[in-house]
C-alpha cells in the first residue's frame, strides 16, 4: 500500500469481534468473514435496502460519508455501525474512492423470500479506482486503467486494462522508456511487482499490493493462456508476461472471476512506434491539463467536437500516442481532407453518431451479466445507425474512410435478435416481467395468454355480479395481501348470495371471494409467476448469445470511434481555418503558424513563422511577455496535431516526422522530491541530452537562470554546443542571456532571433513577432510597471538600471583580460577615460596618471623601477 493511503484499520475483521467470534450473532459472524477474506478493502455488507459497516469501519463510513454513526446492540456487545442505501450507494462509494479506500461489497446471493434461515452473503465486487465498472463512477468519454508493472533483470514490462471496456495494452523497454510510458497511460491504479522500484510519479495512483506470486512466470503465462492460445506470441520479454499475468489475475480478484470473457483485445506496442512524449512534455505543451490560470484550456479542449463517448476516449489516445509512421499520418490526413471537403457528410455523420452509445462499456456490462433490457435496447439502437453511416460512406475515397466502412459490420444477427425479444421501452428491473416481447417464444405467449384470460374473467365479474345480485355498488378489486375480492357496502350486506365467503371486513364493508373467483385468482398468479420467471430465463439466455458476440460489437465500436475522430478533426479544421500539413522535408517550415490554444483565448493573435533547418538551433530573445514560450509551443504542438493526423493552424506547413519533443519550459519546486528548481532544471536538461536524437525536436527556456548568471550562462552555452555539435536536435532555446547570442557567430547551424516591441514616452508595447537577430532590450523594468508594481519601486529600478548601464559602459573602456595595454592608452590619448567627479570635473589625478604612463620609458626600465612606478600610480588612484 503507499504511504499515502488511509490507514488498514478499517480493513480485515474487526479485533473486538474476533474476541468473542464463538458468540457472535449469525449475521456480524458472517460479516467477520468477509472482512477477513478481503482484507485489503473496507467491506459494506448488504442488509435489506442498504450497505452496513461496523466497528472501525462504521466510523470510517460515518466520517467519509457523512452519514449518522448508529450501533447495533446483541448479547455479545455494542457495535458501532453507519449504513449507505443501495439505492443510491455510488455516490457515497466514490467519496470513499476519492479518500484512498478500497470497498468491498458484500452482497445478498439468496433470495430472502427463500432463505430458510440467514440469507447467503459473499462479496460479489471489489471496487478500487482501476477496477470500477459502474458508469457512475465513471468519467464518460475518458479511459480508466488499472496497471501493472514489473521487472526481469534490466528489462521491464507495464500491462494496463480498462476493466469497464475490456481494452488491454502491454509495452516493455529499458526502466526510462517504461516508466515514460507509464507517465503517458497514468492509470488510476498500480500493481507493483517485485524488486520494482518505483519513482515519484508526476500523478498520484492507488498503489496496490498483489500476491507476489501472480508476478511469477508460469502463474502468469497460465492466467494469460486464458485470453490467448499463445501468450508468448503477445509478449515479447518474460518482464511483459509477468506483468500481463499480474494484471489478469488481479483483475479477475477484483471482480470474483476467474477469467474476463470481455477482455478479448489484448494488444503489444513499442513505444517507439509514437512520437515520445513524456510527462513534462504532456505538463509543458497542456495537452490534458492547462497550466494557465486564464484560459483554463488545453489541446484536447480544442480538438474535443466529438459527437459521442467512444470518439471522446479515441480522441485522447490518438493525442497521447500521435504517429511516427509517414503513410499512417498519411492516411488520417487523406480521411480528413476529405471530410473537410464534404460538410453535407460531416453533418449526415454527427447526427448519426451523437446518437450512438458507450458501445464498449455496454457490451462489457453485457457480457459481465451486469446489463439489463435497457442497455440492450440501447446496443440495438446503436447498432441500427450502422447501415445508416454504411450508407453515408458509400461514396468515400480515402483509403482510411473505405477501410472504417468495411469494418463497420451490421450486426444484423444482433439487431434482429434484441428486436424480436425486448419489447421497445422495457422496465428497469427484469425479474418482474414486461421485458420479453410477444411472439418471441410460444410457451411464454401460452402462459400469458392463460393470464390474460383469467383478468379478462375478473375483469367481466364485476358487472356480471352487480347485474346478478342488484347491488349497483358492489366492486371487484386486488391486493397483494389478500388477493382478488368482492367488496359490499354494509346496507347491502343482506343482499350478498350465500356462496360468497368472507375474505375481510372492514369499517363501512366487507369483502368477499367465491370459489370460481380464488380458482381465477391461483390460475392467474400462477400464470404471472411462471411468465416471470421465464422471462427472466430468455432474458439471460438473450443477454449470454448478445454477449458471445462481444468481439465483433467491440470491432465496431473501434471504427464507430475512428469516424468520430476524424470527422472531429475536420469540423475543428473548417471552424479554425486549419490547414493540411505536408510531410517529407527535413526541415520545419510554418508559414503564418498559430498557438492553437492561446488563439482561442485572444481576440487578436499574431502568427509568426518558423523556419528550422535540421538539426539548427534558434536562439529567441526579447522581452518577458512578448511571445517567446507561445512560439516555441506552437511549433511543438503544430508537429503534435499533424502527426496526429491533424489539419494545423498555420497557413502551411511542411514538417519532418520528429521522434520526440523534449520541453524544458518552467520552473518550479519539487518539495516532496527533494528538488530545487535548479535541480529540477538540471534533472530534465540531463533527459534532454542524453536522449534527444537528431530526430528529435527540443524546447529550452531560460536554462541556467537558477544559478548565477556566470554559472548559468556557462551551462546555457555548453549545452547549446553539445546540442549542435554532437546531438544535432532541431532546438527552439528562448534565453535572457544576451551574451549566448554570440554562438551564432560561431556555429553555423545556430541563428538568432528576437521578439519586437516598440518604446514611446516610456512605455513598451510588445508587437509578438519574430523577427532575425538578437533582441537589443529585455524591457525588464517596463514589464514590472505593466504588472503592477509600484511605480516608487520602477522608478528606482529605473535609476539603477542606469547607474548600472553608466558603470558598465565605463567598464567597456578599461583594458580586460582580452584588451592590451596599448589599446586602453590609445583610448585615453582619445579623450576616453575622462572620469568626472562628483561636480562633474575631469580628475585631473587620474589625467595626470594617464599622462605620466604615457610618458614612461618603459624598454630601459628595469623590473623592480617598473613595479615601484606600478604601486606608485596605484596609490594615486585610491
């Protein structure tokens, strides 16, 4: 468990019920079983119409769930004990999700109507954060994985699965690339195998720990055989197969199974079959989570038109793991442009797929025997939009848009069979009947028949009896207590016929039944009885042939996504004045790019070029606040959105396939790690270095401003020449250090450019273009009064900023370790050095010096004259 979970003692059976557990009461003994057979969750225990908690557990439950703590009182004590109803349990269970807890629920197995004696209980579901399945706790449109990951000698392996789709990812590498594409999936909860060390995570799962021997190699290839014939053709390291195995078999704990049918796409990759992108690139690029607290919104806001969940969920993936391979960007690109081509298409196909369902998750439910009439109805109406996109995309062109058709299976077997048996708006519940249509089996359309007759019957006695008896008033009615009956008001009680027999009396009457009414009533209830329970037996013999066709919804479900995908990023193409993206050049050329982000949130926005030969090296100064970072972002997420198979904002472009973006953008403490934001920079710009290829495309900004300037500088310098000269990785490096500007002199393949901004009466207006050059202000002091800062305190930094700009011009002109001697006198014979005093005079010591040094004979001067004439000039000068 990690450190920081809520404490175990609300796990296993409670201590002071395991003192006296030979005389506990049948139901909290069965109850101590439970929590000591899942000893790793909180158990809630089903009695009547809610979940029961006792002891530790119950404070807990009363505390998280803000719920009346009660107690229960028996011969063997008093039991603290809070309580959840069923009815609207997920609620209360996601607070205690959201507090670290695992939950256990332990559910009635039995009928009670019956039970002779105590009603079976077992715990039929343990629900964690990577193991829910209900759709309200669930985050529609969003995938929720449960992980697993392992480690064999220097190889290591990560297996996640979406328990409520039945998706399931395995991928294996060194310990960096691993772990980087953990950052990338960030399941919600984590199983570590052996001898794994896990590092902090930039996010925070549920850590669970698992039976160390799931993590075993013939435990895991024999839980794996169970979803493939050849586990070994799946995995390609015994690290992936350990971890796969893990994951199954914790899987399957979870949810009492011993396989998962629904699981049925188990899929490899190498991470480096995807433009890389670790967590601080996803953090710095906001490609999920905005670090701006202005416009609050990332890349996937923009991008997300999506007209449905499963378009939702692809949408992401496709974002999180964009292409590295030319054709398959090629062939979004085609699907794509010609979308964006036909908007009479576009729409036929969003209202089409808006009214699409979570076809995934339905058939899981589906296949788990969780789902009820409605979500088959649901699937079937999901299903019948199928021939209506066939024939939508009759006339496509696209390679990728023809493929989608052809998988786009019609599932007629499917559709036909749910229409037949579900009637059209069936009940919630379906052990109660009214769920199977007419005409779909014989036997039950018998016994409704019988039924229906018998009511028919009932229905026709009341006016029988009245016209027989002349009791105008006398009515027929039913209730679950007593049955049918005949009711007589008491002044026509002396009118009732001798074969009635008293069945209740009441205040103002009486009610009666007759013989033939109580043999209509058996045969009917008996009828209704039967009906019921047979139809509960097709239901689920509908539901098991709907679900053995899991894989083929869910293949459906894959191509219903991909359409949603593509028609989305069409719509966004035409609404922003997207343009295509070329690929093939080695280098990156934008013409007119934009921030995709930024340019939502802004009135206006300035596009600006890029133009970077491969492997160069941009260095971008100017001002704070005038463009620099919104630059070098956007040329990263321009790179991202085409290999996504994405239209770019930009009025064209034409990029090389870049295998990775690093982003050194920010800064920030990390306390709990120790780091400080030196540190940290230095962490990340060591990533870089080491990793970046020459295919690789890398973001710097401010390097080294965490140290001193010479030291920073230092470091700025170095790793731009390392970055030139022995990684040769396309770099945009934004800097304030106006001396590292120099390497362009130096490097051929490192250029300079600067951000505008004009100065009128002393105040700065940034115009964010870029421009060639190095910048020649940073503005610093204007940017503090544009922020706010109290101008008594801009006014004196505007003083010494001019103190200082005095002092170093000074400094220019006397002799450094680079200047002789004769060039320093050649300026003071020039009138150079003439340092005024404080009343503005020229020192006439310091001209005097300059001329008596001047006037030295310094060739017949032996060395001791020379350093007594030095120490003479010296003093004269203090």
């Amino acid at each position: 468990m990690d450190a920081d979970a809520p404490s175990a003692s609300v796990y296993g059976a409670p201590d002071e019920m395991l003192a006296v557990r030979e005389d506990l009461t049948p139901m909290l003994s069965q109850y101590a079983d439970c929590c000591e057979a899942h000893d790793d969750a909180l158990v809630l225990f089903q009695v009547g119409d809610f979940y029961e908690a006792f002891c530790g557990a119950a404070k807990t439950v009363a505390r998280t769930c803000e719920v009346t703590l009660t107690q229960r009182e028996d011969s063997t004590g008093t039991w603290p004990m809070a309580g959840i109803p069923i009815e609207n349990a997920a609620g209360y269970i996601e607070r205690l999700l959201d507090a670290g807890y695992r939950v256990a629920l332990a559910e009635q197995v039995e009928d009670a109507s019956e039970a002779s004696g105590l009603v079976d209980r077992a715990v039929t579901q343990l629900i964690t954060p990577g193991t829910v399945v209900d759709e309200e706790l669930l985050e529609a449109g969003r995938a929720t994985y449960l992980g697993a990951v392992a480690r064999d000698g220097d190889t290591y392996g990560l297996a996640v699965v979406d328990v409520s789709t039945g998706e399931c990812l395995v991928t294996g590498a060194d310990r960096a690339l691993t772990l980087e594409e953990l950052e990338r999936l960030a399941p919600a909860e984590l199983v570590v195998g052996p001898k794994f060390d896990l590092p902090m995570l930039s996010f925070d799962p549920m850590v669970t720990p698992f039976e160390t021997s799931a993590f075993d190699l013939d435990v895991a290839r024999e839980t794996l055989s169970s979803y493939t014939t050849q586990p070994d053709a799946i995995v390609e390291s015994d690290a992936e197969l350990r971890a796969a195995g893990a994951l199954l078999s914790y899987a399957e704990y979870a949810h009492g199974q011993t396989t998962l049918e629904y699981v049925s796409r188990i899929t490899r990759f190498d991470p480096r079959e995807f433009l890389q992108l670790d967590a601080t690139a996803l953090r710095s690029l906001e490609l999920f989570e905005s670090r701006s607290v202005r416009s609050g919104s990332t890349l996937l806001d923009v991008l997300d038109e999506t007209a449905c969940a499963l378009g939702r969920r692809r949408l992401e993936a496709w974002l999180r793991r964009p292409l590295v391979e030319r054709d398959e960007i090629e062939r979004r690109l085609d699907a794509v442009s010609e979308l964006t081509d036909d908007a009479l298409l576009r729409d036929d196909l969003h209202q089409h797929l808006s009214s699409v369902y979570d076809l995934e998750r339905l058939v899981t439910r589906i296949s788990r025997e969780r789902a009820n009439a409605r979500d088959l109805r649901s699937l079937k109406g999901t299903l019948d939009r199928v021939p209506e996109l066939n024939d939508a995309l009759e006339d496509a062109e696209s390679d990728l848009l023809r493929s989608i058709r052809a998988n786009l299976d019609e599932l007629e077997d499917v559709r036909n069979l749910v229409g037949d048996a579900i009637v059209s708006d069936p009940p919630q519940e379906i052990t109660e009947g009214g769920v199977i249509a007419d005409g779909f089996d014989t036997e039950l359309d018998s016994i409704r028949s019988t039924a229906t007759e018998g009511k028919a019957w009932v229905s026709n006695l009341e006016a029988h009896e009245q016209e027989r008896t002349g009791i105008d008033s006398l009515e027929v009615g039913y209730n679950q207590v007593h049955g049918y009956y005949i009711e007589v008001t008491n002044p026509n009680l002396d009118r009732v016929p001798e074969e009635y027999v008293r069945r209740q009396t009441l205040k103002n009457s009486e009610r009666f039944y007759t013989p033939e009414l109580k043999e209509r009533e058996d045969e009917i209830l008996r009828a209704s009885d039967r009906a019921d329970a047979l139809e509960y037996d097709l239901f689920c013999e509908v539901r098991r042939d709907v679900g053995a066709e899991g894989e083929r919804v869910q293949e459906v479900a894959s191509a219903l996504a991909d359409l949603d995908v593509l028609r989305t990023l069409a719509d966004v193409a035409v609404a922003n004045n997207y343009t295509r993206p070329e690929f093939g050049g080695e280098n990156i050329d934008i013409d007119a790019g934009r921030h995709p982000v930024v340019e939502q949130a802004q009135a206006e926005f300035v596009p600006n070029p890029a133009s970077l030969p491969r492997g160069s090296i941009a260095l971008i100064t100017g001002p704070n606040m005038s463009g620099k970072s919104t630059y070098m972002r956007q040329v990263a997420l321009i790179s991202v959105l085409a290999q996504v198979g994405s239209f770019v904002p930009a009025r064209s472009a034409c990029l090389p396939v870049i295998d990775r973006i690093f982003t050194r953008i920010g800064a920030s403490d990390d306390i709990a790690g120790g780091q400080s934001t030196f540190m940290r920079e230095m962490s990340e710009l060591t990533e870089i270095l080491h990793n970046a290829t020459e295919n690789s495309l890398v973001l710097l900004d401010e390097v080294g401003r965490g140290t001193s300037t010479t030291d920073g500088l230092a470091i700025a310098r170095a790793a731009t020449e390392f970055l030139h000269d022995d990684v040769g990785a396309t770099t945009l490096f934004a800097t304030h250090y106006h001396d590292l500007t120099d390497v362009a002199e130096e490097r051929t393949g490192v250029f300079n450019l600067h951000f505008t901004a004009t100065q009128t009466k002393g105040e700065v207006t940034f115009l964010h273009s870029v421009a060639d050059g190095p910048s020649s202000s940073s503005y610093g002091v204007e940017v503090a009064q544009l922020a706010g800062v109290p101008h008594t305190v801009v006014d004196r930094a505007q003083e010494l900023v001019s103190d200082g700009e005095r002092v170093e011009k000074e400094h220019e002109t006397k002799p450094t370790d680079g200047e002789t001697l004769d060039a320093y006198i050649d300026g003071l014979e020039n009138g150079q050095d003439e340092t005024e005093t404080d009343d503005g005079q020229t020192s006439p010591d310091r001209q005097a010096v300059a001329e008596e040094l001047l006037a030295a004979d310094l060739a017949s001067t032996t060395p001791l004259e020379a350093l007594n004439l030095l120490s003479d000039l010296q003093n004269r000068l203090q």
